[in-house]
C-alpha cells in the first residue's frame, strides 16, 4: 500500500491509524463472535443433555426403577453456569476492552475527541448495566436452583425486570453526569419524589418489603397448601404486591403479601406425617373383660392398616369416665401429609373397629340418661 496514502491524516489521524483501528476492532470483535457462537452452541448441547437425563429419569421412575441419577447433573449445572458467565458477561468486557485498545490509536481534536468519549462512555454504561443485570440474574437462579426452588423462578421475574429497571435508571444518571450533564437537580428531585411516593405508597411498599421476605424467608411456595385465619387453599401465584391462593371452592382468593407476612400460617405441604387423635365412647354397660381387651383390639388394627403402609399406632388407652360413655383415646400416626390418604386411613380403621365391637358385643354410647323411679309400699311414685 502506498506509503503517502497511509501518511495522509483526516481530523488529526493518518490512514494508518485508522487502518490499526479497523484492524484490531474488526479481528478482536470477530474473534469474541466465534467465541459467543462455540459457547452459545454448547450451553444448548449441556441443556439439551440436561433434558435428556432428565427425562430418562421420569421414564425410569415410570417404569419401576427408583433410580432417579441422571449422571452428574451438579457438575454440569455448574459448567453450564459457568459458560453462561463467560458468554453474557465476560464477552462483553472483552468486547469493551477491544474497542478501548482500537480508540487508543487514535487521537482527535477537542471538539471530535468529546463526540468521541461521549459515544464510548455509553456504550460503557450499556454494556456495564447489561453486565450488571445477567450477573444479578445468573446469582438468583443459581440461588433458587441450588435450594431446589425452582418453583419460586417465575415470581423472581417481576423483581428483576425491577431491580433492572433501577439500574438502568442509575446507569442514566451517570451517562448523563459523564457527558457533562447538571444531575444534583434531578438527583435531588428524584429524592424528594421518592420521599413524597413512599409516604403515599406505604402499604404498597410494605407489600414490596413482604414479598422479599416470602421469596428469602420461604414460609410457603408454589402449589403449598395453606391455612390461615379461616381461609385455606393452595398457592398458585406470589406477586410483588399480592398472592393468590385457590380456595377449596374453586376460586382465587388475592390476599395482600403484608397480611400473608404477619398471618399464622398452618402449611400442610412441609408436614411429614399427620398426627391423629382417636376418641370412641362405650356404654357404661361395657363388661371390664370388654373395657380391658379395647386398647388391644384398636391397637392390632391400627397397626395392620393396608390401605396406606407404615401407619403407626402411639397408644391407645381407656381415658376415663364420661357423662355417658367409658372413654378411649388412641394415638396414631398416617406418614403422609395428603389429606384423601388420611381420610381413606381413617375410613378403615373406623369400619375395623366398628366390626370389631360388634361381634363382640362392645355397644358404642350415645347421649343417654336413666331415670331412676322411688315407690312407696302402697306402689305409687314419690315425686
């Protein structure tokens, strides 16, 4: 190439120059291109392999096989983080740092060099916000995905298209304030807005503040069924400002987070096992062979349940002595927290021991009195 052309300058920098710009932008940027398309094509292999395995263990589980590993998911949801760090976030960077490398080539006059740093510090500020925002967004999932709270990533999502309007709005200011911009006024006006919104809006930010407590503090999620006050029902939604919660009617009940927060609430989700207090009543006419054997004969088929496996009997006792009925308690356990299988439980141990007292003979009581009648010799009642 002719030396005198590359010796020509334009607004203050020879066509060499320029050429050493294109160069190393063009080369840098079509290196970090490929380098996205390789990544970019291998998160969709892990992901794709991801569901595979994934869908192998159903098929397994489906078919009797207990054994749900699908190979060695942690490592490859780590590696599969990993890349979408590089590819979101670091290239990016490198792509910053190329152009930042091919601008140092060049040198402009004052007037040409402002245009030049204003178009450089917003694509700064862009690509710093965008880093900013995946990096938030990637720590959250990761979260969520290592407390096996997946269910709680679709609430997630009103929070950070917030958190990333917010930095956007950060992002602004400083672009403006880079670029020369008087900001103190809109800053402090933004601060005395901010004062006036909260004051008005106190109810709908402390529905804010309660959906982070909900999201961190975790006392309910998705599909968890609930008891609270006197309403009940399973958790379909938990929003920035209300959850929704299906009723047993069918319905949708919106109860506001702060109510939700400072509520008692009964989930019935996370119960392990239910706890079942038995009370049968006998007639007093009970023999005490009868009210003897009782215990025993609620307690061998408490404990030979086939409707559900592993019910366990605690104890059973003859409790007391009742306005109208001898008393027994019994205490037992069904290990599962779904109420048809409680009640299918309960059907049965009732009609076992309803046979049970009947071929024996064991009358279960009833609200009775007796009524005791005084003579005289003559034979006529005494009031």
């Amino acid at each position: 190439m002719n030396k005198e052309f590359l010796a020509q300058v334009y607004l203050g920098n020879t066509v060499g120059d320029y050429i050493r710009f294109l160069l190393i932008t063009v080369s840098g940027t079509l290196f970090l291109l490929i380098i996205g398309i390789i990544l970019k094509r291998r998160i969709k292999k892990l992901d794709d392999r991801k569901e595979a395995a994934a869908s192998a263990a159903v098929e397994r589980a489906a078919a009797g096989d207990g054994n749900l590993d699908t190979g060695k998911p942690h490592k490859r949801d780590f590696s599969g983080t990993l890349l979408r760090f590089f590819h979101k976030i670091v290239l990016p960077l490198l792509f910053l740092g190329v152009l930042a490398v091919g601008l140092s080539q060049l040198s402009f006059q004052n007037s040409v060099m402002t245009i030049v740093n204003g178009v450089f510090t917003a694509i700064i500020t862009v690509i710093i916000i965008r880093t900013i925002n995946k990096s938030i967004e990637i720590s959250f999932t990761k979260y969520f995905s290592r407390e096996s709270l997946n269910s709680h990533e679709r609430n997630l999502k009103p929070l950070l298209v917030l958190v990333k309007f917010i930095m956007w709005i950060v992002g602004l200011i400083f672009l403006l304030a880079n670029l020369g911009f008087d900001v103190s006024a809109a800053v402090a006006g933004l601060g005395v807005s901010g004062i006036a919104v909260a004051i008005a809006a106190q109810g709908i930010l402390g529905d804010l503040f309660n959906y982070f407590v909900i999201l961190f503090d975790k006392p309910f999620e998705l599909g968890d069924f609930i008891i609270f006050d006197d309403k009940l029902g399973v958790v379909e939604k938990i929003g920035i400002k209300t959850t929704h919660i299906r009723t047993l009617q069918g319905e949708v009940l919106v109860v506001a987070n702060s109510d939700l927060a400072s509520a008692r609430l009964h989930n019935f989700k996370k119960m392990q096992r239910r706890r079942v207090v038995l009370q049968i009543g006998t007639t007093y006419q009970t023999s005490l062979e009868h009210v003897k054997a009782a215990p025993g004969i609620i307690r061998e088929i408490i404990e030979t349940v086939v409707s559900f496996p592993g019910v366990i009997c605690d104890r059973s006792h003859f409790k007391g002595f009742g306005a109208y009925s001898l008393d027994f308690e019994t205490v037992y356990y069904v290990p599962s927290p779904d109420y048809p299988v409680y009640m299918d439980v309960q059907q049965e141990i009732n009609q076992r021991i309803y046979a049970a007292f009947e071929e024996r003979g064991i009358e279960f009581a009833y609200p009775t009195q007796t009524l005791f009648v005084k003579k005289n010799p003559d034979g006529q009642i005494i009031q």
